[in-house]
C-alpha cells in the first residue's frame, strides 16, 4: 500500500503518517522520487486498515498496489531506478551499458587478455564466472576465490567493474567482497535463501530470469531483493526454454519493454545465452537495444574453440568490436547512447 503525500505536506505530517504505520504493526518506508512524496507500507497482509491513514492530515491518497510483487512495480515507483556501480557506470538511465567477458574466468592471462580488450572495445562491465553452475557435475565448476581475486586484479588495472555469480547463500559474502555486482544465475532465480541472503549484500545484484520463469515471477524473485532493504537490482532477459532445440533458448525480446513497463528496475539482455549460437548474437544484441534494454551482456573470449565453457556462444574479440560499431547507431535512434568506458586506474596496456 503507498500513502501519497500532498505536495505541500509538512515533515510533521509526513512523521505522523510513518508513525502511525508503525504503531499498525508494519513498516513505514519513503519512496523518493521528484514527482510525488510517497510512503510506502510494507509487510501488508491484506487486512490493513487503511481509513486510519486516509483521514490523516496531509494525505493526498492511500492506493493499493494491485500486483503481486510491491516495491519492485511501478506503482510504487514511478520514476526509473538508476543503478550506480563504483566506476561511474549507471543503469537504467539514458546510456546503454555494455558487459561483456568469457562465461569463466579459467586463467590470469586469458581474464587479463580480455578484460583489456572488451575495455578498448567499449564495455564498462568485465563479466566472468568464478563459482560456475555447470549443467553436468563433470564440466569445469570454474576457480572459486582465485577466480574472484583475477577478477579484482583485472577491474583494478582496467578500471571495468565487474560482475560474477554467487550460486548459494555461503558465497555471497566472498563475492561481494570482490566484486561491483553480484550475479544470481538463471537456475538460481528462486533460491529463496541466495536471495535473501544477497538482499542483505551492499552490492548491486544482477537477477537472471529463471529458465522457465513467468515475468510475475521474475519480479517476486526481485522483490525478495528489494524486501530484504537492496534497491540495487537489475533484471536480465537471458532466453526462454522452448521445444524447438534449434537454439539454446528462446530469446524473449517483448520481456524487455513489458518488463520495463511493469518495474522501475533496469532490464538488461544477454543474447549469447538466449541463442547459444555465436553468430546469432550480435543480431539479437542490436535487437535488445532497439527493444529498449537498458544493458547487453555478453560472452567474449580471446579464443572462443578453447574456451572451458560455452566457447559456441562466446564471441571473438572482432565479433565485439561489430557489436559496439552496430549497437551504438541504434541507441541513438531511440534517444540513447552506448555508455563510454570507464578512465583506467592503471596505465593502459600494463603488461598481462
Ligand atoms: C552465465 O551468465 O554464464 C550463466 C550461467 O547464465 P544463466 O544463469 O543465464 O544460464
Ligand atoms: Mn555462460
């Protein structure tokens, strides 16, 4: 339930109405916002009283937020939600955020090599699994916390932030020890521990749609997130399964503008998972900027046949560089532009 204040409502009146939330045995949060000065009451199980806070002085309204999912809907926000990484980066705001990396960090020169090179190329984000959720208990599981100290290595000479998976509640505090952004993977969208537990983080959290998740259920998965006190969260349309097998998934490009219509948070895609093929990427990463994505995140590796895991979906260098010189026209189309990368905190090119 959102108590909207009439603009010229006191501090007093404003206390009133949050105290009253809490003597009704909820909670009582202010939503910020240019528009409007609204409180939301969180905790609502459907029985509040709500002629007690419609009488009180200075309220304007007392509306119900009709979805399931509350703080994360744009009923209770109406204003974009922008998501501020420590190098600059911002998402959800008019620039494109590109993200790109290999699917696993599998060496200090291979994770060196590209953060280097997606950063001359144009991303502002360095992507890299070091906890990997393999499908097959035999594929590589990725390197663990040394994985995560590469990647600290590579945001410190490259001055990318960089975002990396957490695949249970146990790792989210080493993750968020050494990483921008933490990743909850698409076989983890309802791991309802890994979600609290990353509410609780300080760090941004990037959500990936669940392999067969409705986009109902997408937002309640963010809205564990945001409930456990993490505005910071960013949506990602990562494909669909289907059953036609001639992609990996199906890449559900209307999720984007519906997504973004029904939640203030950023909506990001990744076309290399929702395809699966290399030389679908790119067309469908074009795609994702013309249907209004506030980011494109993808798999990049300096030799993709090499590659650990999901070497068929990686792109090479050069297929990035195609990426940023096509994406870039088309933001502009639509009143946007791709994000600029970050200054380098070292000296460019430091030897790998
Ligand atoms: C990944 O980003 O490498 C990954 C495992 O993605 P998803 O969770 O979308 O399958
Ligand atoms: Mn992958």
């Amino acid at each position: 339930m959102l108590i909207v204040m009439h603009h010229r409502a006191t501090p007093d009146q404003i206390r009133t109405v949050v105290d009253t939330i809490d003597e009704m045995g909820y909670r009582a949060k202010p939503i910020p916002g240019y528009q409007r000065i609204a409180i939301g009451l969180v905790g609502n199980d459907g029985r509040v009283e709500e002629a007690r806070l419609v009488g009180l002085p200075g309220v304007r309204e007392v509306i119900k937020v009709s979805k399931p999912y509350k703080q994360v809907s744009r009923e209770w926000r109406e204003e974009n939600t922008l998501v501020r990484l420590e190098n600059g980066t911002v998402l959800g705001g008019p620039e494109v955020v590109l993200m790109a990396g290999p699917c696993a960090v599998e060496s200090r020169g291979q994770i060196l090599e590209i953060a280097d090179r997606v950063r001359h190329l144009g991303a502002s984000v360095l992507r890299g699994g070091a906890f990997k959720p393999r499908t097959s208990p035999y594929s590589f599981q990725g390197l663990g916390a040394r994985g995560l100290e590469l990647l600290a290595e590579a945001r410190d000479r490259t001055g990318l932030a960089v975002v990396t998976e957490a695949v249970d509640a146990e790792s989210v505090a080493v993750v968020a020890e050494h990483a921008d952004m933490i990743q909850i993977g698409a076989r983890n969208m309802q791991n309802y521990p890994l979600l609290k537990r990353a509410g609780r983080s300080g760090r941004p959290v990037l959500l990936k749609r669940g392999m067969s998740a409705t986009i109902t259920e997408l937002l309640l998965a963010a809205e564990y997130l945001l409930s456990e006190g993490n505005p910071d969260v960013v949506l990602c349309e990562r494909g669909v399964r289907s059953f036609d097998p001639a992609t990996r998934n199906v890449f559900d490009l209307t999720a984007i503008p519906l997504a973004k219509s029904l939640t203030h948070l950023p909506v990001i895609a990744d076309p290399s998972h929702a395809t699966g093929m290399r030389d679908k990427v790119v067309p469908m990463a074009r795609a994702a900027v013309a249907a209004g994505a506030d980011g494109v995140l993808v798999e990049v590796h300096p030799n993709p046949p090499e590659a650990l895991s999901d070497g068929v979906q990686s792109l090479y260098p050069e297929q990035f560089r195609e990426l940023v010189a096509q994406c870039g026209p088309i933001a502009r189309a639509i009143g946007r532009s791709l994000a600029s990368p970050p200054v380098p905190l070292v000296a460019e090119h430091a030897g790998v």
